[in-house]
C-alpha cells in the first residue's frame, strides 16, 4: 500500500520524533526554558471527524479523477500552520472540501476550471500542502457554492532534461524527492532544498517564491526558473524559455509569487547545476548575536557566494540541543561541482575571525565539518524540527517560526525591537515566559533575512485565540520596523493584512486587474493576494508628500 | 556655457571621431567589406528645421520649467536609433514635440500629468534619450492633442547613501557620470556601466531593463533594484525597500521595463558595490566562434561569476581594426573589492585553453592586459562606436545592432540562421553584400546573449525603407528561432511587433488592464509596451494543445 501523507502534522504516516527525541524536545522546553504543556490533546481519527455533507459531485466527465472519500477530504483541510496544528487536534473541519480532483493533465486541469467556474465552487490549487500561512486551508466563508481542491501531485514528472543548458521542464506537481530522482541519472540537480523539500511541489515552490537550500545568490526559487506555464480560467499562458531578457516587464515574475491566485501553474523549465564535488563547511562561535551578525555581513558583501551562511543564537542552539545558550554559531559552507573551494572559504574564515569569531570545527582537518560539532548537532534538530508541532499543539504549547528580510542600517533595530515584541506578547497573551529565537536564513548584500522561532504554553482552551494575538504583535512590529511580512513562507491567508500594508497600495489594484482578467470569476484561491476591489487601496503617499521628504 | 547634447548623434557638442579616426573607418568599410557609401547627406542646421507650429501652451504654474525653444525640440523628436539617425539627416521633424518640460521634483510631475491629461496629450519621458529602439522618439500620430517631453534630467541627485547595508537612493533623471560622482565620496559604485554610460539616466534605466558591465550574474539593472518609486497618473506607487521578499508577485518587476507606459520612475534605491580594488584581465583565441562559445559555457557554468566573459568574431575584431579576420576573441576578467581574484581566473584560463583557446596576452605577466593586444584595441574601438553612425548615416551606410539571448542548446542553430538571414536580408534588400558580425555581450549558465552588428551600403534615397526591411527580416529570424527580441535594448517602438509574438497573450492583456488603472487617459509613451485592448490577445495554446504537446 502507498504511504499516505498525515493529515494532522507533518510528513507521511509512520514518521516522527522516536520516544526519546520527544523526550528530550519536552525535557529541553521544560528544564531550560519552563515551557510546559497543560493540554491533553489527542490526533482525532478519521472516523470521529465530522465533514460536513458534500455539496458538489462532480460530473461524469470528470469524476474519475476526483475524490470525496473521507481521507482526502480531511487531509485537504488544512496545511502545516500553527493554526493549523491547532484546528486539527480540535477536529475543526466544518470547512472540508467538497471534492479533491486529482489532473492528469492540462487539459484535466481546463475542464475542472470550467466546471468550478459554471458551479460557482472556489478552486483551491494543492501541492505538498506544506504551507505554513494557510495558503492551502480552504476556509473560505459561504460566498460559493462549494470547494474543490486540485492536488498537482499526479502532473509529478520530468518531462525533458537540457544537460547542454542545464535546464529541465518539470511539471507543478512533482515534489522535491521526484524532481530530483528525474534528474539524477543525467548528474543534474536543481539544488532548491527548502524545509519543505520532501513533501512540496515544483509548482507549490513557484507559486510561493520558496526559498531553498542557497543563503546567498540563488535564494528563491525565482533565480531558478526558466520559463512558467500557467492555465487560468481565461485560458494558457507560457513565457518564453530565455536565458536573460529586457523585453518589457517579466511575464514570470507575475507568475512567481501569484499564490494560486490568478492560475495553476502546470509545469516550468528551470535551471539546473552539476552535482557537488567540492564542499567545505565551517562553523565560528560569537559571544553575541549582532557580532555574528557583523561577520555574517562582511562575507555577504565580500562577493563569495557561499552556499550557505547562516547564524543561530544561542536559545535556538540550546532548544534544539547544539549548545548551552552561551554563544552564537555562525555556519558558512560553499559547494561547487567545478572546483575546489578553498581559497573562497580562506577569505570567509577570515571575515569571521576578524569579527571575532572562533572556531568550532576546523574545516581544514575535517571535510565532514557539516556533520560535527555545533555546527552538525543543529542540522540534526533542523531535520526533525517540522515533527516537533505534532507532540507540541496537543500538550498547549506553541512551536512556531516567522521571517522576514530587512536592510542592514536598520538591522539591529529591527532585531531588538521584534524580539521583544515577541517576548512581551507571549509574557501579555499567555502569561507565561516563552523562548524566543532567531537565525539568519538567508543574506544579502544588502540586508539578512532573519528567521525568528518560538515557544510558549498556552490556556489550551484558548489556544488559537492567544496564538493569534501573539501574531499580530508580532506582525506589527515586522511591518512597523520596515521588515517584509515574509521571506519565502509567503503570504497565504494568515499574512494578508500585513501584505495588503506591505506592497504598495497601486500595486495591490493592480494585482486585482489581473486577477479580474485572468479569473474573471474570482474562483481561484479566495482570499489570497487579491481581496480588494481595483480602486479600493490608496496611494502610499502624495508626490506632494514625497517631494518634500525627498528634497531636502 | 553648458555643453549640450548634440541632436544630430551621439555624445555632446564637439565630441566625435577625430579625423583619423573616421578615415580609419571608412577606409576599412571600403577595403576590408567593400562597404562604400554613395550619399552626400549633412547636418540640418537649426534654423533650417521646419518644427510645426506648437499646439500647447504650459499653463502659467509650469511655464518656467517648460520650454519651446527650437533646439530643445530638436533635441526631443528623436533617440539614438538607426531610423532616428536617418530621420535627422532627411531633417523630418513633423513630429517634434510641442513641449519639453523639465520637471524638479515629483510634484511638478504631478502637475504636468494632470495638465497632459486635462489637455488630451501625450507625455514621453526622456532619460538620457539614449534609446535605440525607438522608445522615446515622439512620432505617434494625431490621435493626440499635442506631444509633451517630460525630460527627468533635472532630477539628478544621489539623495542618501547608506554604507552600511551598501545602498543609495538615487533620483530618476542622474546619468552615469552623476551618480557615480556622487557615490565615490562614500567609496561606492552602482557599477552599472552600459555603453549609454555617460548619457543615460538612472530611471531610464530601469525603465528599460538596461544591460550593464557584468557580462555574468548582476547583468541587467533588475538585479541592483532594491526599491523604486514611480508617479503614475492614478498617483504615487513605492515598493518597500528589502533586501529580498517572497510576499506575492514582486512589485519591482513591474515597474522595471515599464518603459514609460505605466509611470515615471522617480527615484530608486539601489544596491552597491565597493570599488574595485583586484581586477585580471586575459584573452584568447579561437579559430572558430562556436569552438570559443564553447568556453564561455564552461566558464559561465563553473560558478566562477567572471565581470567579464565575452566572445568577438573575426568579423568584428576587423571592422574595428582589433584583428585579421582570423580568429575569434575570447576576453574574461574578474574584479573584487575584497579579495584577490587569480583562483577563479586560474580556473576560467584552464576552461579556456580546455577549449582550445591560445592566449592572447598573459594575464600574470600583464596586469594592464585589458588595455594590450587585442583586448585592448576591441576595447578602444567599442568605446568609440557609437560615434560612427554619424558619419556613416550621411553617407548612406547602415551601421546598426541588435542582440537576443537563447538557450545553449538551440544556439548554433540561432546563431548560423540569424547571421545568414541578416547577410542575405541586406544582399537582397540594398543589392550589395554586408559586413555582419556577432558578439556575446553577456553570458548564462543556461545561455549567451549574442549581439549582432551589421554594416551596409544603401541607395541613400530608400535608406529607412531598405533598413526597415532588413529589419524586418533578422528580427523575424530572432522570434522564429527562440529568441527575445531584445537581452537588453529595451521594446520601444521599433520592436513592438515582435515583442506582441513573444510575449505571453494573457500577459500582454494584464499589462493593458495595468494601464488603464494606472494611465486611465492613456497618454503615457503611446504605441510603447501596451497598444492592445485586453482580450484582443490569444491564449499561447490551448490547454488540450499543450497536453498533447507535452504529455508525450
């Protein structure tokens, strides 16, 4: 039998944390931090979930590839967010899909459009289903007749690999662990490995502008593609497969970061890489995070592209296990399929030193450094950490992440100043103190994308409302403090009214045009990206107003 | 007095080839390509300009920062095309504008929009009015009440620069040399260093997708973008500046290659660099173009990011007196204000040699060998070039560019079937044979963007017919085989019926729908990017089309 995907957390059936990886998560959140559960929370079986009657069937012509069995509707109720998390162990389904379709094709995916756009039934595109802000969480109130869920999972394939211009045409559906398996036999990867990478779909990456595997350079998920198809109620769209172009703005960019909001996208040629052969990793230990972060800029601005430079404080390394609180280990690493990579990794390790930084394993006497030290005991915890939620929610207690990117001028004030938001908002919400951590996921030239994680024991019973008001706090102080609402986790539902702050206000009327163009009846994905009516969203500010800001 | 640009060609007042110099180019044309020009045509005077009367008058709020005088609506009826340059020379100065406004801040531009919109007109924003596409030549028809430049190079100030996360906010209407002087201080650089270097502006820049100095990676002006602020008859729109965001589609890349059609980009903050402190510079031969294509694949796919990686045929290094005809150059360079640079050029000379390349001037022994040999000579050729035209345009001899960028896999097939449509355009078109040459101007791991020039002799009475002819046909050639119409010169006018082919329906209709929110009226850069309705585009392909096509 197929291994199926768990519907109340992370991964497929059979997995997660062994008895004593969830014993040390609860002894750590416990001993270290007072963080202790009070709920008693159970995962709800299928059979006690109550779905709601399905209010849609689907037609003869389409029914062979669409589902309503009970499984694939509650599984297609939520993704991977701590809300979630939350609804699920409350056994919240009253807004189950009406019916999951699984294409095959393009031509599959232009009929169940028609179909939904004739019943007046919202359509809400599915990858791995690993959102973590409710872009795939169909709860969408009672302006349609009914909600159908298009899993991509069965377009899964790669269709033509280019070893001449490293590049590949993979259809939406394929997840990570698939493309790549594609790929192999002609010694190509994509190279793209977010959190994600397991569950989530090439076209789920696109459409949320994921963020990968690279903390410098090629980050997102953008640098790597190609050309995008896409099919929209108002019929197909595909760029043109260029290496580089200046012809009028992107037609890609539309597409990457449209959130099922305006299409499906079927299938991408992206761009591919020659399998590793040279890697190097070493790990520094700072006293303080801002020191490390002093570093961390230096290698950024030093034009070295590495593959990875990251850093993590010292509550992040002492709740996953890596550390004792008292430093923060900074990671850079390079890889390349072409050359030896010791003179990028000198300079870096000099940056590093010259910031203050010491060693935590030498990387000239150890070519498993990324295995060893700090540097390996966290990538272990990184691995299982998207486990961690489903021992966590039951028991009332919060796991959660946030990011966003921010110049580096005003870096340390948005640091400070969002951490501690988050600390008092717990402190205020839950009444209890809870551990607040940040790493740097990715970086810039120009500024680092900080990765903010926390934890705090809640009133179980009240569970989602304090998570929410914890999130707003947050959210504010991201917005307010010149920050983005995200990253790479996107926007999806549980980000928009700090989107709809963030991007500017003609933007947002313009994003609507598109969709009334593209899905004239506003059927995909309701309540993502686009919920204004054009006209509705204000000018950021008045030429007069900006004239004299400007001109001084 | 203030120099002034020339409106007859390239650069300012005074400037131009020396007398050897323009001997030296003539006597090649003839001897080398048999390329002899049979026209007599001269520069119209000023006085001899027929300008039609002015149809507008400013209103008495912005009469002082507009102008009628003659020169300045001169100036303003043409770029820096081939059919511009033509046009000049035959003196057709119908369409000359009736207005040239300079505005100072974002506040006068306020004003001259609702005044061009009151009034019925149209507005051509002006940069350096560089362009070679047509992109801000006023020839629009009568469907208007009159022409209004808007020429942005009044707004010409770096605003704020911030070291820190190496950053500037940079007016929309500073050129090149402004700008940078205004970073050097503060021991920064954009580094952005097209041949339009010294005339171009910032915004204009942006507004076209300008392609700079790095013929690798940072290549064109998007990837330096971190905000921008744009005035639009619908009021302002400014992205917030970050270092990297996945919050939906990204509002930048909208406004970058907007091409006048959606606003006027008014200032930008933007990403630095520090000035180059290690630089290597060395050349190659090949005997072939495509054998030395072969190397720049391998460089440009090693991960190395040369500044500098670039491909001159035979052809080329001839007409610009860099070489016999012989051999094919190959120029690579690396440049770091942090590091020294020989492991990557250690690397990239063993890709070159791999592929067959001989040296040309030793790079360890040479630190200055970007200024010997061949390299040097293409290289005070290629600064020099844009000066010819007006020697060449009078005499009746077609000296004209055009680049795309393909993937590798379909670029022999591109290369030999756009330089044989253009030899044989120009043989069946002018009667006479050419002399047709190819460079790449920059280079991808997924592909190169060639660069095409082109001389001929024309019956100097159809010279923009016979232009238009072969332009005609090569662009064709670029759309048929895969290619963008343009890597890096922007739409304009002149390409407007093959970018309609190569961009997606759908995306076409979007940009229209963002018109018309954007500029209700409609009078921003008329016939540029946008001339559709929406819905007057087809889809791509059906989606059953697709299915077929792919589904294989």
């Amino acid at each position: 039998m197929k291994k199926r995907l768990k519907y109340w957390g992370w991964g497929y059936e059979g997995e997660g944390l062994s008895p004593r990886d969830r014993d040390a998560l609860l002894s750590t959140l416990s001993g270290e931090f007072g963080i202790r559960g009070a709920g008693n929370g159970r995962i709800p079986a299928i059979e006690e979930i109550i779905l709601p009657v399905a209010r849609l069937q689907p037609p003869a012509g389409i029914a062979s590839i669409c589902t309503q069995e009970p499984y694939e509707r509650v599984l297609h109720s939520f993704g991977q967010s701590q809300p979630d998390s939350i609804r699920v162990f409350q056994a919240d389904f009253a807004h189950a899909p009406d019916v999951v379709a699984y294409p095959r094709d393009e031509s599959d995916i232009a009929a169940i459009l028609e179909w939904a756009g004739d019943a007046g039934a919202a359509l809400i595109p599915f990858g791995g289903g690993s959102s973590v802000v409710g872009g795939v969480t169909p709860d969408i109130g009672d302006e349609y007749t009914a909600t159908i869920v298009l899993d991509m999972t069965r377009m899964n394939r790669v269709l033509e690999v280019d070893r001449v211009s490293r590049a590949a045409l993979i259809q939406g559906g394929a997840r990570g662990p698939e493309l790549e398996a594609g790929l192999k036999p002609h010694g190509m990867t994509l190279r793209h490995f977010p959190q994600s990478f397991r569950l989530a779909t090439l076209g789920g990456w696109i459409a949320t502008r994921s963020g990968g595997h690279f903390a410098t350079l090629y980050t997102h998920i953008d640098d790597l593609v190609e050309s995008v198809s896409m099919v929209t109620p108002a019929g197909r769209m595909e760029s043109r497969r260029l290496p580089g172009s200046g012809a009028g703005p992107s037609p890609d960019r539309l597409m990457i970061g449209s959130e099922g909001a305006l299409g499906i996208i079927t299938q991408a040629w992206v761009r591919l890489q020659g399998r590793v052969r040279f890697k190097a990793t070493a790990g520094f230990r700072f006293p303080d995070f801002i020191q490390a972060a002093g570093a961390v800029r230096a290698i950024s601005q030093a034009g070295l592209f590495p593959a990875n430079v990251r850093i993590v404080d010292g509550v992040e390394l002492q709740a996953n296990g890596a550390g004792d609180g008292s430093f923060t280990l900074l990671v850079v690493s390079f890889e390349s399929a072409d050359h030896p990579v010791g003179p990028w990794m000198d300079r870096a390790e000099e940056c590093a030193l010259d910031h203050g930084g010491s060693p935590d394993v030498d990387w000239r006497a150890n070519p498993d450094a990324h295995l060893r030290g700090a540097v390996g005991a966290w990538r272990d915890a990184f691995i299982k950490m998207p486990y961690n939620r489903e021992i966590l929610t039951p028991l009332g207690i919060i796991s959660d992440t946030f990011e966003s990117a921010i110049t580096w001028d005003r870096f340390e004030t948005f640091y400070h100043n969002v951490r501690e938001t988050t600390i008092r908002a717990i402190r205020e919400v839950t009444g209890n103190e809870g551990a607040v951590s940040c790493r740097f996921s990715h970086s810039y030239p120009d500024g680092p994308a900080p990765y903010f994680a926390f934890h705090c024991a809640t009133d179980p019973n009240s569970m989602l409302k304090q998570w929410w008001e914890v999130k707003r706090a947050v959210s504010d102080a991201v917005i307010d403090h010149g920050g983005t609402i995200t990253h790479h986790h996107a926007v999806g539902r549980d980000h928009q009214p700090w989107y709809s702050k963030q991007r500017p206000g003609l933007f947002g009327d313009v994003l609507a045009r598109a969709k009334q163009h593209l899905d004239p009846k506003g059927i995909l994905n309701p309540g993502v990206l686009v919920h204004d009516e054009p006209g509705q969203n204000q000018p950021d500010t008045t030429p007069e107003q900006a004239s004299r800001v400007t001109v001084k």
